[in-house]
C-alpha cells in the first residue's frame, strides 16, 4: 500500500534539514545520532512529530543520542520483551519537548532516558498547546528509568507534570545526581493500581516544584500504588508535600535540605500511609503545617537525626478516623503548636525518646493533648508557655503524660525545677520560664531515680531504718551487711541467705557470684580480688577473668570467672561490692 508523506526541505544556515509531520519511527537497528538524518524514516522529527522509538519486531537494543538541538512535539520508548530502548542527551545537546511517553504496551521493558550533561525542556513547540505531560512507567508490567547526571538539567514547563509509575503494576524510578529538576506545576511517585515509584536525590541536585509533590497517589483501581523518595544531599522544594496521598508513601532524608512552602506536608492523606524518616539533614515548612495521619490514615514521623522546623502547627490525627505518631530518637523537631488526637475519632503518641521538641506558643492552646499520649524519655520539651505547671499535673493525673529512665539524675535539676512528680524508676520535672531558668522556655524533663533512692526503696521494703539502715550494717547478724545483701539480692531481715553467696562450680577453677541486671542504673560496681597469702599478702585484681554472664527473669545475673589457681598451693577470692 502506497503511504502518503509529506516532505519540506528547507535550507538553512546551519545546512540541509530533512523533517517529516506525523508519526516519525527509528530506522536503524543500531545506536546512532538523533539529528542523523538516515536514522529516521522519513527524515529528521519535525517540531509537530510524534516520535516513536520501538523495535518494530527487531531483537537488538539500541541508543538514541542527542548530542545538538532537537525539537519535537511527542517521544515514546515502546520496547518489546526484555530488549531495552535508551535515550541520552548529553553535554551540549537539547531536547525540546512536549509530552515524553516511557512504556505504552503490556510487555514493555527496561525503558531508559538519560540526561547525561544536557537539557531536556519540557514545552510545546506551539503557543496554544499547554498540556505537557512526561511519563516515567506508563506501561503495565514494565519498568523505566530516568537518569539526570553530571549536571544535566531537566524543565518541565507545561500544565501537566512528572509522573513516575503511571499504570497499574508499573515501575519507574527518577534518579537526579548533581544535576536539576524543574517541575512548573505537580509530581506524582507512583501513580497506577499496585504500582511503584522512586525519586532519589544524590550530590549537589536541585528538585524544584511549583506545585504539589504527591508520593503514592492511586488514579484508579483497588490495589495501592507504593511510592519513594530519598533524599541523600541538595535541594527539593516543593508547594505542597504528600507522603501516603492514596496509597503508601515514604520519605527518607538522609542528607541535604527539604522545603515545603504554603501548602504544608500531610503524611497519610486519604486511606493511606505515610512515613517520614529523618537520618539527618533538614526539613522546612514556610507558613504552613505538618498534619500527621488524615482522613481513614496513618502517618509516622521517624526523627533519628538531623533538624524539623514548622512555620505552623504539628497535628498527630488531623481529621477523623486517623492516627498519627511522632518516634523522636534523636536531633531537634520545632513547631508553632502542638496538637495530638483533637479531630473527631482520631489519636495520636508522641514518643520523645531522646533529642529535644520546642513548641514555640506561649498559650495553652499551643499544646493540646486531646486523644492520645506523651511519652518522655532523654529527650527535652520545650514550651513557650511561661508556666505549665498546671498542664503537666492535669495531663501526668490523667495518664496521658507517661516517663520512663530518663537523663542522668541531677543533669538539670540542680539549677532548680517548679515541680516534680516520681514514678517507680524516674523523676518528671519541670522549670517554668517565670523563676530565671536558664532556658529561653519552660522546659520538661526526666531524670533517673539517684541510687541513694533505689537503695531507700529497698530499704522501705523491709521495713529498716535507723542505725540498721547504714549500707555496712547487718540488722540480721548473718555476716553479710546491707549493701552486700541489697547488691546480691538478700535479705537484710532473715539470715538465711545462702542461696545468694558466691560459689565454686563443679570445675574447681570457675567462681560465681550474683549480680544486678541494672547494676549501672544503681551505682553499684562489682570487682573480684585475689590473694596467695591472707597473713602477708596483699589483694589484687589479678588472677580471674570473666568467662560468662547470664540473665535471669529475676532482675539478677549470674557472672562466671575462672580463677588462675592450677599452680599455685593457695589462692583466695574475695567479691568486692561499691557503691557510688
């Protein structure tokens, strides 16, 4: 059948150019040069061609390179089985484009474009067309790859944006090493049924998006789309941030800088999930919240390292039926407000592990504990409010505020404290910012219990006091005092406590003796000293080595030592116990 083609010729300064409207394919069945005339059927793309890369029932794969300036309207890569199509654009070259198409057909696979060193601008050719559209992972069962490296640069300037992962059961992956992004209106990471997207920054890259960058946002279908970004140095900015926007997303930033302007970060949207890991680095909103957990979702926020600043407000539940979670283990997290569990039917727990959160309001309303709990550790709590005295008491008496181990004890309650409440292992204090604290806000704390504390519990449980409650007293008369009988687990009120005694095992070279699991927490230090001669000789810490140590369910270890005795007519171990 006769194909009816449309040839112009035009000359030009730049020499002779072959182009050819409508649908223009690849010719060769090796890699060759975009603007290598030979290579196309029908001669170079016109800026109005659709571009179809394919194999056309070849078996080989092959490269297109650009390497001068291109322009054309639409490009698709539809390779077959697994024989892959790629695309580089390298230094010097630009690609002008309107829609970028990676994978069409079901057994589409390994599609690749690489910007190695060029541009690549996404915009029509023709004023009235406005809708650019690029496609990472439009197949089904397939996956594409975008590579932007060596400082190549990428520019979408058109109504529609990037999408990674558009069909169901895609995958695409968008890789940006020392280079740059430029998105004018949304991203999408993963976007089709059961699909899944990745974006990772390397180096020195700038992601800019005007619009909203959406990670798992489910167009159509029943299985969640799973999408992925990670952060590992430069810049990504973004409008609006969505992390779970209907589906499961994750971010993990490991180095380098997020910012999110007015429209705020939501992690867990709408039926979703959504995880932020901080590893380091640092994240900013400018004038807008943080909102953890949405409509019927989860969110989790990972603080592990690194910095967390909100120009607005922290919501743990932001809308009804969802939860949200705060895991602070390390670095800084600020926010203008603090709200946890306040929509209806949601909740949120707020665990300060360790690292510090500053609530910057000064008003009672700036932390709101609602639905939900606090729990403090190591870390410190930083409120704007002058005094919350009476906020910490009511949530501490309705079991909303829990603590646990704590700081070392007296680190900052020796410069004095408003209030403090005592559980059974650590002490909650607080310093209103109204009594010259050297703090710039209130401050809540925890601190462990002092070992001279521990030691009077144990004392109050059997009832000593006085004189018999001295540490080298022996109210029992059994020959062992109280600090041996607290550090081995007797008791100091019944002499019969052989069960606790350091012993020989069967093998006559091996001493054990009992010790505390939380010896440590205690003060408590146990050392073995040896003697040839109880007349003349001195003690040393020579002559054992600690073989074994077992824990029991009890709160007490058993420590195994072999004693350097085999040739010698006399050796002598004695079990030395302090406290400190």
């Amino acid at each position: 059948m006769q194909k009816n083609r449309i040839f112009i010729t035009v000359i030009c300064g730049l020499g002779l150019v072959s182009s050819a409207l409508g649908l223009t394919t690849w010719k060769g069945n090796v890699s060759g040069v975009w603007d290598y005339a030979p290579n196309w059927a029908g001669g170079l793309p016109d800026t109005n061609a659709t571009v179809l890369l394919n194999h056309d029932r070849q078996t080989n794969a092959y490269t297109v390179v650009v390497q001068s300036a291109a322009v054309t309207d639409k490009l698709w890569l539809q390779s077959f089985g697994d024989v892959p199509i790629h695309v580089k654009v390298e230094s010097g070259g630009t690609l002008h484009l309107n829609t970028l198409r990676m994978g069409d057909k079901a057994d589409d696979r390994l599609s690749s474009f690489t910007i190695d060193g060029g541009r690549v601008i996404g915009q029509a050719a023709t004023a009235s067309i406005t809708n650019t559209s690029f496609l990472v992972g439009n197949n089904p069962e397939g996956t594409a790859a975008l590579t932007i490296t060596n400082a190549g640069s990428m520019m979408l300037l058109g109504s529609n944006g990037l999408t990674v992962a558009s069909r169901a059961s895609s995958t695409g992956r968008v890789d940006v090493a020392s280079s740059d992004l430029q998105i004018k209106e949304s991203m999408i990471i993963a976007q089709g049924a059961g699909s899944f997207g990745e974006l990772i920054l390397f180096g020195t890259s700038s992601v800019s998006i005007t619009g909203s960058l959406h990670i798992a946002k489910l167009d159509n279908g029943a299985l969640s789309p799973t999408g992925s970004v990670r952060v590992m140095g430069g810049l990504l900015e973004c409008g609006t941030l969505n992390v779970g926007a209907e589906g499961n997303g994750s971010m993990t930033l490991d180095d380098g800088t997020v910012r999110v302007l007015s429209g705020g970060i939501t992690l867990g949207k709408l039926n979703s999930n959504g995880l932020l890991i901080m590893n380091g680095g640092s994240l900013t909103t400018i004038g807008s919240p943080l909102n953890i957990g949405h409509t019927d979702s989860s969110g989790t926020l990972q603080m592990n390292s690194g910095s967390v600043t909100v120009d607005g407000s922290i919501t743990l539940g932001a809308a009804s039926r969802s939860f949200g979670q705060i895991n602070l283990s390390g670095g800084s997290i600020t926010a203008n407000q603090l709200a946890i569990g306040v929509a209806e039917s949601s909740s949120g727990e707020c665990n300060l592990l360790n690292g510090e959160l500053q609530i910057l309001g000064t008003s009672d309303a700036s932390f709101q504990l609602a639905n939900g709990t606090v729990l403090l550790e190591k870390a410190l709590l930083q409120w704007g409010n002058p005094n919350v005295t009476e906020a910490i008491t009511n949530m501490a008496a309705s079991g909303r505020l829990s603590w646990t181990n704590g700081l070392a004890a007296g680190t900052y309650s020796t410069n004095g404290y408003d209030g403090r409440i005592v559980n059974d292992t650590a002490t909650l204090y607080w310093d209103n910012l109204d009594n010259g604290s050297q703090f710039g806000q209130s401050v809540i704390w925890v601190e462990q219990l002092p070992e001279a504390t521990l030691y009077d519990r144990w004392l109050a449980e059997f009832e000593l006091s006085g004189s018999s409650a001295a540490l080298l007293a022996d109210p029992d008369a059994d020959g062992l005092d109280n600090l041996t009988e607290y550090a081995l687990g007797g008791n100091p009120t019944h002499s019969n406590d052989a069960a606790i005694l350091p012993y020989f095992a069967v093998d006559e070279y091996e001493y054990v003796y009992r010790r505390r699991s939380d010896a440590a927490v205690r003060g408590l230090n146990y050392y073995l000293e040896t003697s040839t001669n109880l007349v003349a000789g001195g003690w040393t810490t020579n002559g054992t080595v600690t073989v074994g140590i077992s824990e029991s369910a009890d709160g007490f270890g058993h420590v195994t030592n072999y004693v350097f005795a085999a040739d010698l007519p006399a050796l002598f171990v004695s079990l030395r116990i302090r406290i400190e």
